[in-house]
C-alpha cells in the first residue's frame, strides 16, 4: 500500500469514528448497560462490586391480602375461617372507613415467598416501577468524549432508586467493572469493524 493510499485510509477511519462510533455508544451501548445493570441486580440481587444486596426483613407485619399482589398471600394464609381465627388482627381507619388487617409472620421476605418472588436478597423488583423507569436520562458528545447518564427516567423511578441506594449504603444501580469491560470490548469490536471496512485490516 502506497502512502498516499494508506493516509487517505486513516483520514476515512477517522472520519468514521468521530461520526459513528457516538452514535453506536449512544444508540447501543447505552442500552446494553441498563440491560446489564438490571439483569444483573434483579437476577443475582448482586451490587456493582459483586455482594448481594442486603436480606429481605423477616419481620412480622400486617397487611389486608385484598390488592392485586396480595391476594395470593391472604389465600395461602387467612384462606379459610378457621386460618383467619388463629391469626392477629387489627383495625385501621383508611379512607373514612375500617380495614382489617392480619399479621403475616415471617415479614415482608414470607409476602414475597407467598407470591411466588425471590424472598432472600433484594433485587428491588417487586411492582416494576422502578425498574420500568430506569434508562438512559440524559446523553452528550462533545469533541472528544461521549457523556451517557443512567437514572430514573421519571420522578417516581429516580425517587425509588434514591431510597433503596440509600438504604443499601451503595448505589443499585451503579456499572460494575465486569459490565463495563464488556462494553468496551464491543466498542473495540466497532472501531475494529470499522478498520476491516476502510482496508487497513
């Protein structure tokens, strides 16, 4: 390859890499990490360095078994007349009027249990709110890097990713090492693709 030939190839490299390589990080790589982040907490209930999350609290409290995530709990549990006569029960005033509620042994780890979740270590997944709502908030490329920031997409979401953060001590939704090794192995991949399309492969 002549000189001439082989700088035109890098002048073509890296007018692909200015132009397309931010739009591959913000259009895919982007994603990929809320993906991973997600996938990772909500089936390991591990945290960016690797723990697990903090254990769902075992102790007792009291619920009604009557909204849609519950019934399964008050089935299993205060299902029949005689169930609900050996459980405690209570009245509080909601809305103007009295509602019953049962204590549940074993806490908010046995409610989960009895609707069919994982009930030992926190993956933060049990409405979907949150999880819903996490992605990508806000992207900028200046010259010479491309700024991508991961939250809640709505108020709700960030609030519950703020509280939960704070109660686990450490941010739950925070990029390990490992995810982010992964996505610059695609990003390598990239620039390599574009090597391979220019000719100086």
């Amino acid at each position: 390859m002549k000189i001439n030939e082989a700088t035109e190839r890098f002048h073509r490299l890296e007018q692909m890499i200015k132009r397309d390589l931010p739009k591959f990080i913000m259009e895919r790589i982007a994603h990929d990490a809320v993906s991973m982040i997600h996938n990772r907490v909500v089936m390991t209930q591990k945290n960016f360095m690797g723990s697990k999350f903090s254990a769902y609290s075992t102790k007792p409290l009291f619920t009604t078994g009557v909204t849609e995530k519950s019934k399964r709990v008050r089935n299993s549990v205060a299902g029949s007349k005689a169930a609900r006569r050996n459980l405690e029960w209570i009245t509080v005033k909601s809305g103007g009027k009295n509602v019953a509620l049962f204590k549940l042994e074993g806490g908010y780890a046995e409610m989960r249990r009895l609707e069919g979740f994982s009930n030992r270590y926190k993956s933060f997944e049990y409405t979907g709110q949150m999880w819903r709502g996490f992605g990508v908030k806000r992207q900028r490329k200046t010259d010479t890097e491309v700024i991508v920031t991961l939250g809640g997409r709505n108020l709700r979401s960030q609030k519950l990713i703020d509280e939960n953060s704070r109660r686990e001590g450490i941010s739950i939704v925070n990029i390990s090492d490992k995810e982010l090794k992964k996505l610059a192995d695609m990003i390598d991949k990239e620039i390599q693709r574009y090597v391979n399309k220019v000719g100086l492969a």
